[in-house]
C-alpha cells in the first residue's frame, strides 16, 4: 500500500512540476501498467479519466517503440494529433514505413520540435491521390434539315446517345433494332484491324 501511495504522489508530483507531455504521460502509463500498477492506481498517479487513460495505452501500445523513441518527447503535439498517427500506424505497411521513415536522413536533419509533423506528413502523403473524374468526351452531329440531331457522351466506362426533333423517337427505334446487326459488325471490323 505505502508503494502504491509514493507511486500515485511520485506521478502527481512529476506530471505537475515537469509539464509533460501526452506522449510522455502515455508512456508513464504503460510503464507503470507494464510494473502491474491496476488501472485505478495510473489513473490516480496521472490525474486522467478512464477514457483519457485507454487512449493514451492505446497509442503507446500501438505506435511502434522506434517510431516513439524516434520522436521524444513531441512538445506541442497533444492526444488528437498521436490518435491520428496511431491510427495510421495500425495499418502494416505504415507502420513499416513510419520506422524505416525515422531512421532516415530527412527526419534525423529535422528539428526535435518539427520530427513529430515530419514522420505524419510524410505518412499521410503515402495516400493514394483521388482520382480526378476525366472530363467526358462530348460529340453532337445532326442531319442539315434538323429532322434528327444527335448528342453522345463518352466517359470512358459509359456511353451515352441523346436523339432529339422530329424523328428522334422513330430514329431511336430503329437504331436500338439494328443494334445485334451494328454490334456485330463492329466486332468484325475490330478483328479485321487487329488480325484476330
């Protein structure tokens, strides 16, 4: 019990005078989790809610220890900020590429104060850019007397024909009639081209 008591007065008094940081406090936590301190007994040496005190484990259990040795004490960077990390981290491959990432030479020329945005820069990057939705390709043709005009719309995945004026519903008709005919005519005038 008097362990217990110097522990919890041994943290409150540290946590006060040292101004820690999240990180620093995380890893106090798992420290004293890791020594069998219950979770009452960190909480109380720490001055956190339960709620604080899991997420804190959860990024120190889940940031890879170079990566959090890499990084120190991470002044100005506080719990949404390692949450955001963690949960990049949690990915395998991000979590290979944050500690090859800390042994190389950008972040070790970075200052301690800019390594943490560094390594999270760096590591968001690595998403895939949004592909930009390619502009669809718009044709329009029509006959001289306007009796039918047509407008088609290429996207790349879909193709679309628009008939308009007078004979544009008997045109349609037609059309979609011959389609077994034109399709098939297509298929053989692609095969001519490339010898198959």
């Amino acid at each position: 019990m008097e362990d217990i008591a110097h522990i919890i007065a041994q943290g409150q008094e540290n946590t006060a005078r040292a101004n820690l940081t999240f990180i620093e406090k995380s890893l106090f936590a798992k420290k004293l989790s890791n020594s069998g301190m219950t979770k009452d007994t960190i909480r109380s040496a720490l001055t956190v809610d339960d709620t604080l005190l899991s997420r804190m484990l959860a990024v120190v259990e889940n940031v890879p220890d170079p990566v959090l040795d890499a990084v120190g004490s991470a002044k100005g960077v506080g719990r949404d900020r390692w949450e955001e990390l963690k949960k990049l981290v949690l990915i395998p491959s991000k979590a290979a590429i944050a500690i090859e990432f800390v042994s190389g030479e950008e972040f070790r020329h970075s200052t301690p104060e800019n390594r943490f945005d560094v390594l999270l820069n760096h590591l968001k990057k690595g998403k895939k850019p949004k592909q930009q939705a390619s502009k669809a390709a718009e044709r329009a043709w029509a006959l001289a007397d306007n009796t039918v005009s047509v407008s088609t719309k290429d996207t790349g995945k879909a193709f679309t024909m628009a008939l308009k004026s007078k004979d544009a519903s008997s045109f349609g008709t037609y059309v979609s009639e011959q389609l077994e005919r034109l399709y098939r005519e297509f298929r053989q005038t692609e095969n001519d081209q490339t010898g198959d």
